[in-house]
C-alpha cells in the first residue's frame, strides 16, 4: 500500500505503483483538473519520479510506444520510462523526474530563449533520424495501427485535413478566406507526394521543453501526441504559436534541425499551416475558448496574403 497517498490516484492502481518503485508518497499535483491527462511527482527511495494517468487510452498507447522506440532519439533529455499500468478502467506509466520549468514559463533573455530553441531544432533533426515506419498514423503500444493507418502521406493528410475541415464547415465558424483557404489546401495535399513516415511529435513547443535556472535544456517531455507522419506536421504549432514571438527563436531552430521547411517545402509548410489554423477555430468555437479562435486567425490572416495560384 502506498503511503501518504491522495484521493485522486485511483486505489486500484496503487499496488502497481508500489510493485515498480516500493511505497511512495505523493509530493505534488500538476494537474488537480486537468481533463486528459492526471500528473503526479511521487518520491520512493529518495528518488523522484511522475506518474502520469490518461483518461483517454488512445492518448496512452502511443505515449507508451514513444518512450520504448522513439524517445532515445531525444536522450539524454527524455525522461526514462520506470513502468506502465494497464487496467481495465486506467492506464498510466510512471517515469523519472526530469528537474526543470518549461520555456514558456521562463523569463530569461533572448539570446538564451534561441539557444535553447536551436537545442530543440537539433534533437527535432535526431528524432527524424529514427527509422522509418511502413504506414502513416497512430501507433498502439505494442507497434499496430490504433486507429486508421495509411498507406502513402498524399491519403494520410487528406484525410487528417478532411476531418478537421468538415468539423469547421458543420460549425460554420470559418470566414471566406478561410474557406477559400482550406479548398486551396484540398485541392493541392498532393505537395506531400514522395513523403516517408517519420515519427512527428505535434506537442512539440516551449510548453514541453524544460530549462532549469541558467536557462539551460534539460528535458523534454509528453510524447502522448506521436505518430507516424510527415515530418512538417511536427512544427505546425510552432509556425502557428511560438514563431511568431520572435524571428530569432524560428530561424535559432532551423539552425539546429538543419534546414529550413519554409525554404525547401514551401507548399508543404503552408498546407500544414492552414490545418492547425482551420482546426484551432473550430476547437475554438466548439469549447468557446477565443484565444484558440484568436491564434487561428492570426495565422490565416499571415497566409491569406500569399494565397499561391
């Protein structure tokens, strides 16, 4: 039985927390309302550790594949998966600690914002490193496809675009540029042609990336958005959320991963784009949260303006 142990870690999990690490005591929640995922520090032995319990399993089986295939390719800064619990009505996985405040969180100078985002660019480059996979989607944790999988990138981001543009249609939410937007991008998903399946990680931004005071890297974490997929995907919450902040952290990044998408794949880059943009408003109008709106339409109001024929 754990020690110290709180009401919200489910009771039917706790045996298997303790079979991992012995008895624990609960140190902190990060996230006491959190709506997909609950977070806990625990310390056993002198050591601390996460545990982390997803209420959506489809959430769980590719944060449990990641961490057994892809995370090496972020080591040392990835935290080290201690076990994972499987129950009926909860899954989880339990890591160590890694120390740190994400980069979102930090007040420090830009100089030292950019290093750390060409330190990111650099393990983004190694992730893509990693082999290539034989379809395109969501891995379950044992490697099979959790939910739809796709043969060729040009089928895969149709279909991902098509679900997101048809949500927004239905919601009637999008302006006209939006739509004329979102058509263009219909029309043109074959710019993904050739495109090999890589592991993407599209959680990827200064809200996983942690610095400790100096402002130094020392640990990326959340791997529960990971997939097989084209490897643009990875950065489009970057191009819609964080680049924009200031052109010194985008152009410290590509300096790190090694080439610049906005260069060699234009179109790629700005189908990508769109996506993010089109499904944060109607996320946004479905939830009413108008910072999601706000950032959806800052982003197409950047591309409207360079609409390709």
């Amino acid at each position: 039985m754990a020690t110290d142990s709180i009401p919200e870690i489910p009771h039917s999990v706790e045996s298997k927390i303790t079979a991992m690490i012995g008895p624990y005591k609960v140190m902190d929640n990060y996230r006491a309302q959190g709506a997909r995922t609950g977070v806990w520090k625990i310390i056993a032995r002198a050591q601390s550790f996460i545990l982390k319990l997803h209420h959506q399993k489809r959430k769980w089986h590719p944060e449990v594949y990641a961490y057994t295939h892809w995370a090496k390719a972020y080591a040392p800064f990835a935290p080290e998966l201690v076990g994972v619990i499987e129950n009926e009505d909860t899954q989880g996985i339990v890591t160590t600690l890694m120390p740190g405040i994400p980069l979102r969180e930090m007040h420090i100078p830009d100089k030292k914002i950019a290093e750390v985002y060409c330190q990111a660019g650099q393990l983004a480059s190694s992730l893509h490193r990693c082999q290539p996979g034989e379809w395109f989607g969501i891995p379950d944790c044992r490697g099979f496809p959790l939910q739809d999988s796709y043969p060729d990138p040009v089928t895969a981001m149709r279909a991902d675009f098509e679900k997101r543009y048809s949500k927004a249609i239905n919601l009637q939410c999008l302006e006209k540029t939006e739509i004329a937007l979102g058509e263009w991008a219909l029309r043109n998903m074959n710019v993904y042609a050739g495109e090999v399946p890589l592991p993407i990680n599209q959680d990827y931004s200064p809200g996983n990336w942690l610095v400790n005071e100096q402002g130094k890297l020392v640990g990326v974490i959340d791997f529960e958005c990971m997939a097989w997929g084209v490897r643009v995907d990875s950065f489009a919450l970057l191009w819609e959320r964080y680049f924009p902040e200031n052109l010194l952290y985008q152009e410290a990044f590509w300096e790190g991963y090694g080439i610049d998408p906005r260069k060699d794949l234009p179109l790629q880059v700005f189908n990508v784009c769109i996506k993010i943009a089109i499904a944060d408003i109607a996320l946004g109008t479905q939830f009413k949260d108008e910072r999601s709106i706000l950032l959806g339409r800052q982003l197409i109001r950047r591309l409207g303006s360079s609409l390709p024929a």
